[in-house]
C-alpha cells in the first residue's frame, strides 16, 4: 500500500526508540501516525483527541477513567502492540464503543530464549560472580554452580511460549514435568509429564513460569506454595509479575526455601519499568521508591531484567506486521480477528 493511502489516525503512546524504529515503516500507510513519548493515563489521553486509534503498551494505563477520556476524544479503538492486556478495562471499553486488539503471539521463541538465559545465569552465578568482580575481586569463593543437565525441570503453562521452552530444554537430557489446566498433546509428544502444580512444585530442579495472569493464577507462587519447593530450587519468571509474591519470595529466599530467582517482570513495574530513572532529580524517584523491588534486585540470587524477554529483531518485526493488520482491519471495517472481549 502506498503511504498514507489509508485515511485512519493512530496515536502511538509510550514511543521510545525502538517503537518508532521497528512501527514507522509498517504504519507508514495511516493517513497520519503520531508517536508520542508518554505513557498513557488519565492525564495523558487527551493527545489522543481527534485520533481514530491508540497504539498502546502493555504498561500503560487504559483503564475506564483514561477510556472516558479517549472515547470522549472520538477514539474507537485500543491496539495493544502485546499480548497482555489486563491493564484494559474490557467492560468500561465495550459499553464506551471502543474495541480492543491485541497481539495474541509473536514470537514464542523470543520468550522461551530468554528463559533459558535466565536459567543459565542463575544456575552458574552470573550476576554473582559480576559483582564480584566490579569489586575487584577475582577469587572463586561463592561461585559454585550447578550443573543442569538430567535435572527435573518444572513447566507451569504449556501454551506457545512454554512449549517452546520445552524444546530448548531437549539438550539438558532431564525430565520435564509440566502443569496446566488445559494439557495438550502438542507437550505430551515432546516429553511432557502432567502433574498437579504441588508435586510439580516439590519435584522440580528448576520451575519456569508461562501462564497468563488470572484471578486464579494471582499470586501463584506465595508462601505456601513456596514451602513446597527443594531448597535448591530455581525458579524462573518470564510471564506476569503477579504471577509472583514479591514479599513472600524475599522471606524464602533470605530463609534458604529455594535457591534463586530470575525474572523478567514484577507485580509493580507499571510505576518503574521502561522509564529512565538515572535521570530524574530524587524527588521524583522518591515518590515512585519501592522497598520491595529494590530488596528483590539487591539480592545475590535474584536476577532481574526489565520486562525485555520479548525484545528480539524477530518479535518486533512480528508484533509491527500484526497491529498494522489490525489497525488496516479497523480501518477498513473487516473482522477483527485479534479481537479482545
């Protein structure tokens, strides 16, 4: 399609560096494209004033005071450049008129890898043996590591990105037990054993997380569940933050209940991840400081990245290519096939 053949306006929010890089190209066919650099929120909905749609983040607020705003605008549509959406009032959006999209997946591959990179550096100490050396010291006390190979590996969700996980696993030659309310043969054919979540838990060397956040999976790992597991335990967390009990991870860990924890979210990165800290005043930090994070990341068996498991060349191009399909199949009045309701 030529540029700008398509008459539609889509304001693109939370457009860092590598939103307008990897959409430029792809939206270059919209009547008028904006990419603005703030989140959005209630304060911020009103850029979008004028706008057929948003093109929005997974940490961006769109809840019914920031829909009211934007339907307000004359906006009809939420294009989600994610799979999550539970930052959406889905109910607050459908009696506004205005539909919602997503990226249902991308590449599952991307994720999985990432989980894996997070496996290996806590099993050998990574971050440990950084620190130390940042300090200048060289020595190899404290950096014993484990080796992964015919170990139990614990797979809680076997959708895409779980299976996925499951084939990169193939090499370490173990066992792989995999818990899920809906188990499919696509796991079972490439070694899954089903269990329930307790003797998942209890057995596992390593426990990778990759299941959607629901009310039933809030918190899925707490002080109960977090009783279960071998005190040499890894777990790992590439999903959503809430999956997880920040408060009741630290205690485990300073008790020695498990042995590490790598994640790529946190139940409150909404306030902190994808913003520059280093280059606010400390005011501004001060209002948004979270004890529980800084304890977490401070901690030497606790890994944790920015929410960046996604971040690949080949998922971009993926999620890019899909909210254009969606905001083209809004535009153009078809079937929204990525629909959320």
């Amino acid at each position: 399609m030529a540029e700008g053949s398509i008459d539609y306006k889509v304001a693109v929010f939370s457009s860092s560096e590598w939103v307008t890089d990897s959409f430029a190209e792809p939206l270059k066919i919209f009547k008028e494209v904006s990419y603005l650099p703030a989140r959005l929120e209630p304060t911020s909905a009103a850029l979008a004033h004028g706008f057929d749609a948003v093109c929005i983040f997974v940490n961006d607020d769109a809840g019914a005071e920031t829909l009211k705003v934007l339907a307000e605008g004359g906006v009809k549509l939420i294009a989600m450049r994610c799979a999550g959406y539970d930052r959406v009032d889905l109910a607050a959006a459908k009696e506004l008129g205005i539909r919602v999209v997503r990226v249902p997946a991308y590449s599952p591959r991307s994720v999985a890898e990432h989980a894996l990179a997070l496996m290996m550096a806590l099993a050998r100490n990574i971050k440990a043996s950084q620190i130390k050396m940042a300090a200048g010291s060289y020595t190899l006390n404290g950096l014993v590591g484990v080796e992964l190979t015919g170990k139990t590996f614990g797979v809680v969700g076997t959708g895409a990105i779980g299976r996925e996980f499951v084939k990169l696993l193939k090499g370490f030659e173990g066992k792989v037990l995999g818990y899920d309310p809906y188990p499919t043969d696509a796991a079972r054919e490439l070694g899954v054993e089903y269990v329930d979540l307790d003797t998942l838990l209890a057995q596992s060397d390593v426990i990778s997380l990759h299941v959607p956040l629901l009310p039933s999976t809030q918190k899925l790992l707490g002080t109960e569940s977090l009783s279960k597991l071998k005190p040499t335990a890894l777990v790992i967390n590439v999903s959503r933050g809430g999956l997880i009990d920040t408060e009741a991870c630290i205690q485990a860990l300073q008790e020695d209940k498990f042995a590490g924890l790598a994640v790529d979210v946190y139940e409150g990165e909404g306030a902190l991840f994808f913003q520059d800290w280093a280059n606010m005043n400390t005011a501004r930090r001060m209002k948004q400081w979270d004890q529980k994070f800084i304890a977490l990341k401070s901690m030497p068996q606790v890994i944790v990245t920015p929410h960046i498991a996604f971040l690949t060349h080949s998922a971009l191009d993926a999620i890019a290519a899909t909210t254009r399909d969606n905001l083209v199949a809004a535009a153009e009045g078809k079937d929204l096939v990525n629909e959320v309701k």
